[in-house]
C-alpha cells in the first residue's frame, strides 16, 4: 500500500527563484500533513499557452504519469496557473492550493507576527488565472496577517486583478506591450512594495517599477523593512542553478 | 480560418454591443447622433455640435423647440428620473451657431421626373428636400399660405416662432424646390391632373380637422374646434368672435395648446376639461400642463361634457364627472356619474378631442378610418403605385420628428420605385428603434440634476405671445451637455492595452474583419495575456481569451507545430529544459516519523 497520499507540486517558477522557500515548505507539509511526496516539473501550461496543444498532451501525460506512479490522490499546488491546469487535466486527483492548505496546518510558529514591526505596507497582486477563487484571496490574507506585515489592496484586486503582464506569454512575443501592462498594474498601487504569490508576477511587478517579494519569501525569511536588501531580476543562469537547487533539496528532504 | 477558430469568434461578431448606438440615438426616429453633439457641446465645440445635427435634421432651431424628444424618454438618466434635456441642447446650437451659409445644398445631378409633394409641414418637407437631392424636380402643393404645417398653424407661437419656421424652411427654396403656397389640391388643382401630370406623388397633408363630441348645442355659435382655433390664431394673430370666458375640451397636447392661446388672446377665464384624472394620466406633456396652471388656466379632471346650453349662442357647459376612462381591457370606454353633475358659465367651448383627415380630395386614394390614407407600412405607398402618403394623413398622430422620418422613407420608396428597385429589402431602423445596448449607470455617478432652461416670467407671457421658453446660457448648456453618461459598452476595450492597441473599436469589428481578410497578425492573439478581464467585465461574458487561443492553436498547426513569435523561441527551450531529467523529479512520501531536516543549498 502506497505512504503517498498527497504530492506537493511546486510548479517551475518558484523553484527558479526561491529553492529554499520550496524546501522549507515541503518540510512544513511533512511536518503537519504525513505522507506528503512531491514532483518538481513543470505542468506544461507553457506549451499549452503557445497553442502547441499535442504537445502539450504529450508533456501533461508525463506529469500524469509521475502523480500515477506515486499513487497520490491530492496534489498540493504553489502556482496558480499549474492550479488551473492540474485541475482540469487531473480529474482524478484533488488538486488544492498552497493558499488554502497552509491557514488549515498553520504557519511555522516562529514566524507568526514577524512582520509586525515591519515598516513596509505591501500591496498585495493576485494572480489573474484565479480570479474566481475567492478562497485562495482569503487564504493569501490571512497569511498576511498571520505574519503581521500591513497591506494594501489595489483598486483592481481579488476577483477584478489586473494581469501582471506576463500571461499568455505575452514578455517574449511582445515585450513593449508587456512592460505597459506590467507598468499599468503598478501605477494604481499607492505602496512601492509589492506582495505576489506567482514568481512570475512578482517578476512583473519588478519590471513594473516595485519592490517585490514572493509571499513564501515573507513566510520563509525577513522579517522583511526598508532597510532590507530586495531580490532583483536574477540571471537565466541563475534560475536553472535554482532549479537544480530545488531538485537536490526535494530528493534530500524526501531522501 | 479553421471552423474551431470561426466558432469562438461569430458569437462575438453577431452580439459583442461595442458598436452598438446609444439608446438616445436609435430613439431618434431621424437617428440624429445625439451623443455626439451633446459631447461636442460639453467640448465647447458648438459649430461642430451643430454641423452633427444638421446632418440629420434641416430644422434644428424648429426641434430644438417642439420635439417631443424621445431620445429624453429613453436617456439612460431617465431611469433615475433625470434625463438629458436633449432637445434644448439642440436649440442652444442651433439658436446660437447655426449659419445658413454652412448649410448643405448639394445634390445629385438634375433627373428628368417630376415630384409633386402635397403639404409642407415636417413629413412632406423630408420628403421633398431628399426627392430634390437625388436631383428630381420637386413641387410641393400646400394650402395654407405659410410653409410647415401643423408647425406654422397648429403649434403657437409662444413655443415656435413663425420667423424661426420661415428661415429654416428657406433651405427648400434654395435647394430648388418649388413651392406653391395657398394652393389646395382637389380645389386650386385637380388631384388627378398632378397624379397624371407628375412620375411620383407625396401625400403629407397632415390631419387638420377637428372632431366635436356628438352632445347637444354642439353647433351652437361658440361651440368651435381646436385646429380651426388655432389655425386662426397663427394666420391672423386673433380669433373673431372670441369671449371672455373659454372652455377647452380635451387632455392632450392640442388642449393645452388652445388654453394657452385663450390666456394670451386676453381671456378672464379659461376652464380645461378633461376625463383624465390627474396630471399624470393626461395626454399633455407634465410640464405643459404645469405652465398653463401658471398662467392661471382652471383644470378641471375627471369631468365629462353632457351638454352645452344657450339660447342663440354658448353661455353655459353641463359637465358629469367621470368615473372611468379606459375599461379594465385597456379600451378607451368612458364611463360617469350622471348625477354628479356641474355648470361651467362659458362664452366658448373648444373641442381639442383628436383630429381626422381632410382626405376627401383624392377620390382614387384609398382611405380607412378617419378619412386616414391606407399605405403598406414598410414603403407607405398607397394602392396608386406612383402615390405615396406619409405623416398624420396616414395613421396615428406622430410628433414632428416622426412625421419626418416618414417623410424620408416615403421619399426613398419613391426613389426606389422609379428606379425600378426592390422595394423592401434593406429597410430597417428607418423609424426609431430599440439599441442592442445594456450598459447601467456607473456606480459612482452622482446624478445630478437635470438643468431647467430659462423661462418668461408669467406675468408677461399672459399678455402676449413671445416665447415662453428662453433657452438655455452657455453655462447652464456646457452644464447640462456634461451630464451626458456617453452610453457605450466597449468595457473590455477600456480594461484591455492589448485591445486598445489591436482592437481600439471593439472586439466585434475586430473579429469581422479578421474572419472578412480571412487571416490575422500573429501579434495580435499572442498579445492577448489570457487574464480573462475582458470577460469579467463583459456584459455577455464573452470570452476572447479562447477566441485568441484557438487562432494560437491554428497558427502553430500551420507553422510545424511551433509558435509563430520569434520570441517564443526561449519558450521552446524553456519548456525543453523543464521536462527534462536534469530538472525534474518526484519523490514518494517518507515513511515514519517526521523529523527535522536541515536546511540544503538555501540563499538566493
């Protein structure tokens, strides 16, 4: 009989730019979920939003392929966009966010309140592809609160987010029309920081002229003032270097 | 284009409401772009306001004043009892910009047929200003001798002055239209010699004769009709025989028009009779009713006529009160309470209770009730296939604006049929029609209120006929055209860059022409980010996302199976690399207890 009931799927963006806030996450989930595995690949929502649609079967039947192996009937997703497509290419599975697990097992005790002190308001982005999930709002503030930082809600927030600019992968295709929408999105945000829970978004907040930071890099380091030092743009190089990081932790901590 | 691309874009192309007209503009029965003039006058753009309404409406200053505007009735701000005070907007244009030398006098080149129009009031004078600019020779026939009908002798003077008539009526006589005034038709001239002798005919003689209630002493001198009234008025500047004590008979716009005339004529007393019961059900407009109880004139609702007394002329009407106007079926069935009766002491009594049509001259006509010509309702022609018959003379009483654009359908069935053309087909939206817009008042609008034009104090309006209603300042007009909400949908395009940049009308005209070139740049569905926006915000929560999407899936079957972008190139390694060894893995659950694992390869 298989241990694995659940896989955590980190995606392939928050690998890229924060290893450790995936390692220290699994870690979390083993600690208030047992029998949590994971599966570090990439969904192949890339493929699918170029219109290479067989391809896309190919590669999906891949990930399907490893959450089969593994027997897991709960899929743990930290991307919003391997939310949408997990669910609807894994009927079988369960597919729940990190957003709603984490207010359910808590945070780690010790970061409760960190940001108290903070004298940073961050504007919070939601991710456009879940607009309509009103729990995953919920659960990224209370996050938030949990961690004590202040917040701001833009005008177009929630179920009416603006795209960050990124999606549809629009930034290769057309960068100039990207970099106005990533500009359109900060200008209506009072705070010069900025709290995503997508690397690529925050990605686009950066690019829109705000410090940002991914909520993981709120929960799994700071806390987090003016005076901190903000995570820039990070080269190519440097994000598969994470990647690979990402891959050496998960098989260590699930060694 | 692959049908699944076709698929995601027809509903949009058949129901996206982005080009969709405002509901002022589809009200309009001319179809005058209302929105457009008004935000011109908010602009301060008056010449340019008033060179949009000209493009529709020949008497602006005439509209400007009379028009019973259904564009207000159906202003988005009406829903919140508000409405655009449209047609003064017009007038203050046109009162104060227009220039007959800015007027447009082109036409086509001369034809060889002749028109003959008979009356000039609103629906004839459409019809012959559009026969004369297709280049045909046009007569119009009119029997009084003053241009525009129920305009010049029907409406009085106090709300339309006969020199604002007269001066925008010129454009016919500088168009090249002949005009025969003082000349009845079936009197002056023969109606069968202008049938033979013209290729085409108009019949728009309006409907100027009265009705009396069939009750006795209703032919007692005194006892007149409304048409007759104020038709004498208007000509004459008086009414010979008039009393001192007058009684109007009647609830509608005619009724209040002769109260009013009665007052300025010097009456002591004018009593205004009608079954309706309040100023709510009364045919008149609000606000007319309400100014001729300023002026002093004695409503009396509810109260039916039993009869009128006198020895040899009127001296008194017995009034019964009336219980009922319409049946429970909706019928108009009066009912009363004989025994509640009432004596109103009058020298006078005018019937204002509907007009019939003087149609008797055109004997080969035919005609239904009311002496009312019969037409085909979608080319208003008559059973004579070269006569056509549009206006009051053909059905029920239709405001000025209507009465022209039949005017101007009758005008181009003519034109049709002398060149042999089909009839009937492509003729919608040639009265006033519902939008396909559903847009709602923003949230954060304040409705403010509906600014009032100036008005002639009482005291002189009662004692003459100068106009009553003064117009708006150019304040209160760039006050009152700033009002307007600007109805449109577009709200995806608003929300959108992408679709502002690509699609800058709206996704209907977009997709049309896409799917007409049969081809689209691949810029554009690869532009689209797929964040849904559009759909939130999209009234029929059409989703371009996957239109785009399906042009994507398209473009890469066509283009061996790779994005078309040749950015996308990095997304190509990009995914190449994400599903390789080096890069992947998945790990099952550990068995037992969990314990701490020490941080591995962490910092960033």
């Amino acid at each position: 009989m298989s241990t694995t009931k659940r896989v955590f799927f980190p995606g392939c963006s928050l690998p890229s730019y924060n290893p450790m806030a995936v390692q220290k996450t699994l870690v979390h989930l083993q600690n208030h979920l047992p029998g949590t595995g994971a599966i570090l690949k990439c969904c192949g929502k890339p493929t699918k939003a170029l219109g290479q649609i067989d391809q896309f079967k190919k590669r999906y039947a891949g990930v399907q392929s490893e959450i089969d192996r593994l027997d897991a009937e709960e899929v743990i997703v930290a991307c919003q966009s391997c939310f949408l497509t997990l669910s609807e290419y894994s009927p079988k599975q369960k597919v729940r966010s990190l957003w709603t697990i984490l207010p359910e097992i808590g945070l780690p005790e010790e970061v409760r309140g960190i940001g108290k002190d903070s004298d940073i308001t961050f504007a919070i982005h939601d991710s456009c592809s879940t607009r309509y999930r009103p729990d995953i709002h919920e659960g990224i503030r209370w996050i938030m609160d949990e961690l004590g930082y202040k917040y701001e809600e833009p005008a177009h927030t929630k179920m009416t987010t603006l795209c960050c600019g990124f999606g549809g992968m629009v930034l290769p295709a057309n960068p100039d029309l990207a970099q106005r929408i990533m500009k359109n999105r900060t200008s209506e945000v009072q705070s010069d920081y900025m709290v995503t829970y997508c690397a690529a978004c925050r990605m686009s907040m950066m690019m829109g002229g705000k410090q940002s930071l991914h909520i993981l890099d709120l929960v799994f380091g700071g806390p987090w003032t003016s005076k901190t030092p903000f995570p820039g743009a990070g080269s190519t190089v440097e994000s598969w270097k994470n990647r690979r990081k990402a891959k050496k932790s998960i098989e260590k901590v699930l060694a | 284009m692959k049908a699944d691309t076709v698929r995601e874009m027809l509903p949009v192309i058949e129901d996206c409401m982005g080009d969709a007209p405002p509901y002022c503009h589809t009200a309009c029965p001319m179809h005058t772009d209302v929105k457009g003039y008004v935000n011109l006058i908010a602009e301060g753009k008056y010449k340019e306001a008033i060179q949009t309404i000209r493009q529709k409406l020949f008497l602006p200053k005439s509209l400007g004043r009379v028009c019973a505007h259904p564009c207000e009735e159906h202003c988005k701000r009406n829903e919140v009892g508000n409405a655009m005070s449209i047609a003064s907007l017009k007038r203050f244009a046109a009162d104060n910009y227009d220039d007959e030398f800015d007027w447009d006098v082109t036409r086509e080149p001369d034809r060889p047929e002749k028109i003959a129009v008979i009356g000039s009031g609103p629906a004839g004078a459409q019809a012959a200003l559009d026969l004369r600019r297709q280049g045909y020779s046009v007569t119009v026939y009119e029997k009084h001798p003053v241009v525009g009908g129920m305009l010049y002798v029907g409406i009085p003077s106090y709300r339309l002055p006969r020199e604002i008539i007269n001066a925008e009526y010129s454009l016919l006589h500088r168009m090249g239209i002949k005009i025969k005034l003082a000349t009845e038709v079936g009197k002056d001239i023969p109606f069968q010699e202008i049938v033979d002798t013209y290729d085409g005919v108009v019949i728009a003689i309006g409907a100027h004769k009265g009705f009396k209630l069939p009750v006795n002493g209703k032919d007692l001198p005194g006892a007149i009709q409304a048409v007759d009234f104020l038709r004498e008025v208007s000509l004459t500047g008086t009414y010979k025989g008039f009393g001192k004590r007058i009684t109007v008979i009647g609830g509608g716009n005619v009724a209040l028009d002769s109260a009013r005339t009665a007052v300025r004529l010097g009456a002591e007393k004018v009593h205004l009779v009608c079954l309706e019961k309040d100023i709510k059900e009364m045919f008149a407009h609000d606000w007319e009713v309400r100014e001729a109880l300023e002026e002093g004139v004695i409503l009396h609702n509810s109260w039916g006529t039993e009869a009128i007394k006198g020895d040899d002329k009127v001296e008194q009407i017995i009034l019964k009160k009336c219980i009922q106007v319409f049946d429970p079926k909706g019928r108009f069935n009066p009912a009363y309470d004989e025994g509640c009766q009432e004596i109103v002491e009058t020298d006078m009594v005018i019937f204002a209770i509907g007009q019939g049509v003087d149609s008797d001259f055109a004997t080969s006509v035919e005609v239904g009730r009311g002496g009312r010509f019969v037409v085909d309702e979608k080319t208003l022609q008559t059973n004579i296939r070269k006569v056509f018959a549009c206006g009051d003379g053909t059905g029920i009483s239709l405001m000025a604006v209507e009465a022209m654009a039949e005017g101007r359908i009758a005008a181009e069935s003519l034109h049709r049929y002398l060149n042999l053309k089909d009839m009937r087909i492509q003729r919608d939206h040639e009265r006033g029609y519902r939008t396909n817009l559903e847009t709602s008042i923003p949230a954060d609008d304040t409705n403010p209120e509906r600014v009032n034009t100036r008005k002639l104090d009482i005291a002189t309006r009662m004692r003459s006929f100068t106009e009553v209603d003064l117009g708006f300042s150019e304040e209160q007009a760039v006050e009152e055209a700033s009002r307007c909400l600007q109805c449109e949908c577009r709200l995806c395009v608003k929300e959108c860059l992408m679709l502002q940049e690509f699609s800058p009308d709206c996704p209907k005209k977009y997709f049309k022409d896409a799917l007409i070139a049969g081809e689209v740049d691949p810029v554009v569905p690869y532009s689209c980010n797929m964040c849904g926006t559009c759909t939130l915000v999209c009234p029929k929560d059409f989703k371009l996302q996957d239109a785009f999407m399906n042009m994507r899936k398209e473009m890469v079957m066509n283009n061996g199976g790779k994005s078309p972008m040749k950015g996308h190139k990095v997304i190509d390694m990009h995914q190449l690399l994400s599903f390789s060894r080096l890069f992947n893995t998945s790990r099952p659950a550990r068995n037992g207890t969990n314990q701490p694992t020490a941080p591995t390869g962490g910092g960033k």
